[in-house]
C-alpha cells in the first residue's frame, strides 16, 4: 500500500513541525493554512444561510450547494498559495501581506463572474456569494491579524539548545533563526564557552541553560563527540521526559529540504528512514507516468509542429536532439530535448556545462527554457520507462565519471528513475560547477529518502507555479 499522508513516529510528533507527504511542514503553517480553509468555507455558507435563510437546506443539499462552496474555498487556498500568502518570508511586510490579501476576494469576484455568465447553474443565487465575499474579507484580515498576534506569544514558542560547535552547528541556528514560522527560539548553544570545550564545561553549561530557560528540546551538532559529549547529563534529560534529545543531521534536513553530505556517515543511510522502495510504490508510479506522459503529449501535440518550425528557422540544423544520459542503476539511456543551442554548440570544447547567458543558446532556444517547452521530448523518455515525471535531473555520463569522484554519495542518486522534474529542480537554480551538482545532490538524497506519489503531486505542481510565474527556482 502508498501511504500519501505518513507523520512521524519520533519525539518529533510534540515538535513545531509535521510530515505530510513526505515533506516537512512547520505546524504553525498547517495551523494557517486549515484555519484559512475553515474561515472561506463558513463565509459562503453564512453567506447562503443569511440570503436564504430557511431554504437554505434546500439550496445546500438539492443544488450541490455545499460542493459549489468546496469549489470556491479550493480556488481561494489556490490563489493564496500563488500569492505566496503562506510563504513565511512575505509575513514581514505587513502592506505587501494585506496587499496580496486583498486580491484573493478581486480576483474571486472576477473570476465568479465570468463563472456565472459560462455555467449558469454555478451560482447560488440572491447575492449569496457576494455576502459571502464581504464576510470573507473582514475575516481573512481578523484572521491574519489573530494569527500573527497569536505567533509572537513566548507560551507557544520552543525553546531550544544546540550541544556543539563549528560550522554544522552554526548552520542549524541559522537555519532555526531563519525560519521564524518554526517557533523555535536558541536559547543557548555549546559555542557560547570560552576556552578550552571539556566534557565538564559543557555539561555545567548544558545544565545551567537547561534550568534557566526551561528547555524543550536539545539538538546534538557535535563534530567529535569523544572528549567533550555530556552523554550523563543527555541521558537524565531524556529520562526526565521534559526534554526531546535530537540528532543534528535529522533536523536540518526538516529545516532545509536536503540532506547534507558533509559528515554523513554510511551508518545514518543505513538506519535512517526511507531510501528503500516497495514493489506497490513502483508499480502505481509507474502507472502514474504512463499516464501522465500520455496526457502530456496529447495536451503538447498542436504546439509540437510550431516548435519545430521556429527551431529550424532560428538555426540551421535539426529541431531534435539525443545525447546520452544516465538513468537507473548506472544504465545509459539517449534523452531527446528540442534543440536549444546551435548544432555545432561543443565541436571545439567538447561536454560542457551550459552558463546562463551561454552565446550558443538560440533566440527561440532561450524562449523554450525559460518556459520548458524544450523537454516535451522528454515524455517520450517517460513513456519508455528511461525517466519518470519527478526524480534527478539526467546527467551525461562524462560529467557522472567526473562527480562520482568529486562529491561523496554522489551515485545514491541513480537509485531511482531520473526525471523532467524534480526537488532539487524546484529548490535550487540550474547549476554549472561541482559546488552546484552538490547542492543539488543533497536535494535529490531528500527526495529519494522521502519518495512518495503525494510528493511527486507536489513537486509536479509547483512546476506548474514555477514555470508560469516564473518565480522560484528553475
């Protein structure tokens, strides 16, 4: 059986963040999120009870008016996720905030009308729906006002402290810093010592902070944890049951989305969750792309003969290209793509990576990697089975020679299928050095720990937001 929705079975379950479909999310999000779907939802439908009072039953239940509100509240999370209204970096700016708020109702009430003039029958009626717009306004402010008040209070933050030094350590206060929407706040980390780190001075200091700030949680981020580990004082904290004992390398996959490969040692791969794949798992996504794949070419047949017209006329040569690629298990296979480049594009310098603002791009080969029409081909692949929807991008096997040797764990990736798309593609920009193929790589090593159809869906759609906003990474 695929589980789309799995949650934490660690000390991680009484923390400020939650798995669903194999992704982290802070719960403090969740919170928001649900309560903003409860607040749409109850606006139309006080909307219709206000209009129609006691035919409200019969509005509701006779002419689908409870789906009809389920449609709208659907539409209205789409436009707030769109809008970013659930990105915690746009909650600073508290005009910009209340600006894209705003919008949602303009563009639902747009959007409502020119469903009313195309579908007769989707409207309420009597106005229903406009009460209900002018609820929902002052709600989603009241709300958003509540939910930031309600996110400042110190008796819903954590409070956290981090056992180590150096640089892995440092990155994981930046990263909890970072992400305010955690409600987690350092209250003390090992690097605050001076002199020399024994196992007495950071145990007293451990104890100290401990009592002083009521600490909830300590994330271990030692690099060498022979001389200077309190592992007594570690253990009376789990005992006590107060206190949540943590791995570093766990939580700055949550906080990150990757999986660092600095100091990752065989032994976590090993024991940790995920990295393995059931035969159900692969069947039904092998399913999934058969029948996506099928879809997409149907959808991509009438622009087909169109690309190839401009690539042809842009730049003397073929529309399409193959070049070798490697998928699952190490294997080679040929990628086809529209061509992009001038046909004599590595002649002289041989495989290389493409820069941004590469001179052998095309015009028109430009306009179809900013818009990824250039891996339409690419469903051919998905069809054969060489590649999936979502997974690592297909590297050349010269620059796999080359990385293997460059970045440990490089080949885990190759355990799955590669793909058009993916998380690494979606959170990190398109990359033309070995430090860029190593941040990648630490995104797809969370994505194949995480696998899942309902992570796929996701990374999927925020494709879609990605390529026609042109937002985020590419």
């Amino acid at each position: 059986m695929v589980w789309l929705f799995s949650r934490e079975t660690t000390d991680l379950e009484t923390g400020p963040v939650i798995r669903l479909f194999k992704i982290y999310y802070p719960i403090r999000t969740l919170i928001l999120v649900v309560g903003e779907i409860v607040i749409v939802g109850v606006s139309f439908l006080l909307g219709t009870m206000l209009r129609y009072r006691e035919d409200s039953y019969l509005v509701l239940n006779f002419e689908y008016g409870y789906y009809k509100i389920i449609a709208v509240t659907a539409l209205v999370v789409l436009l707030a996720h769109w809008f970013d209204l659930y990105n915690p970096a746009s909650f600073d700016d508290k005009g910009e905030l209340y600006f894209r708020l705003l919008l949602i109702p303009g563009l639902l009430s747009l959007g409502l009308a020119v469903a009313a003039v195309a579908f007769h029958g989707f409207m309420l009626g009597n106005s229903s729906f406009l009460l209900g717009l002018t609820i929902l306004t002052l709600a989603l402010l009241a709300w958003r006002s509540a939910y930031s008040w309600l996110a400042r209070q110190p008796y819903l933050r954590e409070r956290v402290y981090i056992l180590g030094t150096g640089d892995r350590a440092q990155r994981l206060i930046d990263g909890l810093q970072a992400r305010s929407e955690l409600g987690v706040d350092v209250v003390g980390w090992t690097g605050e010592i001076d002199g020399v780190l024994t196992r007495d001075r950071v145990a007293s200091h451990l104890r100290q902070v401990s009592e002083d700030q009521s600490v909830h949680r300590v994330i271990v981020a030692m690099q060498d944890r022979r001389d200077a580990m309190p592992m007594g004082e570690l253990l009376q904290l789990r005992l006590q049951g107060a206190v949540h004992i943590e791995e570093a390398t766990s939580w700055l996959e949550k906080i990150s989305g990757k999986i660092e490969v600095e100091q990752l040692y065989p032994s976590w791969i090993i024991f940790a969750k995920g990295f393995r794949f059931s035969e159900s798992f692969r069947l039904v996504r092998r399913l999934v792309n058969l029948t996506a794949g099928l879809i997409g070419l149907v959808l991509a047949a009438p622009l087909l003969p169109f690309i190839v017209i401009a690539v042809m006329t842009d730049s003397p040569g073929p529309a399409l290209y193959r070049q070798k690629r490697v998928g699952r298990g190490g294997k080679t296979f040929y990628c086809y793509k529209f061509r992009t480049m001038r046909q004599d594009a590595e002649a002289d310098i041989g495989p290389t990576w493409a820069d941004d603002d590469d001179p052998r791009i095309t015009r028109i080969g430009r306009f179809l990697r900013l818009t990824r029409l250039d891996e339409i081909p690419q469903l051919w692949c998905v069809l054969k089975g060489d590649m999936a929807f979502v997974g690592p991008r297909p590297e050349r096997p010269e620059f796999v020679e080359w990385l293997t040797r460059e970045i440990p764990y490089y080949g885990v990736r190759h355990l799955v299928r590669p793909g058009i798309t993916g998380w690494a593609q979606i959170q990190y920009k398109y990359g033309n050095t070995v430090q860029d193929a190593k941040e990648k790589l630490q995104y797809d090593l969370f994505y194949i720990k995480n696998a899942s159809i309902g992570l796929d869906v996701f990374i999927m759609f925020q494709t879609i937001k990605i390529v026609l906003l042109h937002r985020g990474a590419r």
